[in-house]
C-alpha cells in the first residue's frame, strides 16, 4: 500500500515527535483521542489511553514519555485554571495542537459547536484559551474525571485564533 503524496507533505510538516500518528486529513489524531471511531471525534478522549498517559507520564498528543527536564504543557480556557481533564503534553506537540487542532486555534472558528454552551463540560472551551507551561505536573481522577495539574511557576500562552 503505497502512501499518499499528500498524506507525505503533511508528515513531512509534523513536528518529529507526531510524524508516526494517525491521521484524518491533514490532522493529526492524538493519542488520548478514540481512534476508532468512524469519523472521528476529537471530542471523545480514550479511556484507556488516559490511563496510559496519567500512570506512564505519556504527552496526550504523541504518546511519547514526557522525560525528566521536559516542559509540561496544558491547553485549556483563560482563567486562573490549575487543574485540566486533558492530559498533559509536550510543549511542541501542544503548539502542534493549538494551531491545527480542529477544536482549538485555527480550527476553531469551523468546528465548535455554539450547542456546545449547554454542556457544562464544554461551555468554557467555547472562549478564549491559552497553553500552560510547567516544570512538572500531577495528576489524580475523582470520580468524575481525571485531574491533571501543572507545579512550579507556571506561564500561560494565549493561542492566537485566526479571524
Ligand atoms: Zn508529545
């Protein structure tokens, strides 16, 4: 099975940490995302996979380890958040995420859904958002859901969305 031209140039363009990922398009698919779902939504983390990123320290985006001196990175909404469901990433493959993700950056405008508003969930991605940078991180999971938080002098990156 011979690969695309096409699907080549996008590799090609990955950050090397992504360029073994599935794809969808031109999009990278996360490794937290459910892959298996036809079509897929970005919106449905697995399961099993956030476990794998939780117990093993694994960027949420690659799927690789998050070594010793790596900066952790967060995507989530503007406010003085230190606690994501999201499991945390590379810097690189979260800046990856912020620009072509089809729910966060450039993405952003086409693909979230304004009945998103009613979910409590999801409510507060429909603002602005910003990637978080931390020395290390933690993480635990309550009954609702999994809680990842970034430790030390954490700085926030506001992600630019195209108009
Ligand atoms: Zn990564």
């Amino acid at each position: 099975m011979s690969v695309s031209a096409k699907e080549q140039e996008v590799r090609r363009s990955l950050p090397n940490k992504l360029s073994d990922r599935p794809l969808r398009g031109r999009i990278v698919v996360p490794f937290m995302v459910d892959e298996s779902r036809d079509p897929i939504d970005f919106k449905a983390l697995d399961e099993e996979r956030l476990k794998q990123c939780a117990g093993q320290r694994r960027c949420g985006i690659c799927g690789r380890k998050l070594k010793r001196g790596d900066t952790y990175a967060f995507i989530g909404p503007v406010r003085d958040l230190l606690c994501f469901d999201n499991p945390w990433m590379h810097e690189v493959c979260a800046r990856y995420s912020a620009r072509h993700c089809s729910f966060l950056g450039d993405g952003q405008r086409r693909y979230r859904d304004p009945a998103d508003a009613d979910d409590e969930l999801l409510a507060p991605w429909l603002g602005e958002l910003a990637i978080y940078l931390a020395p290390t991180g933690s993480v635990h999971r309550d009954a609702l859901s999994w809680h990842f938080q970034p430790h030390g002098r954490v700085r926030q990156v506001r992600i630019e969305v195209a108009s």
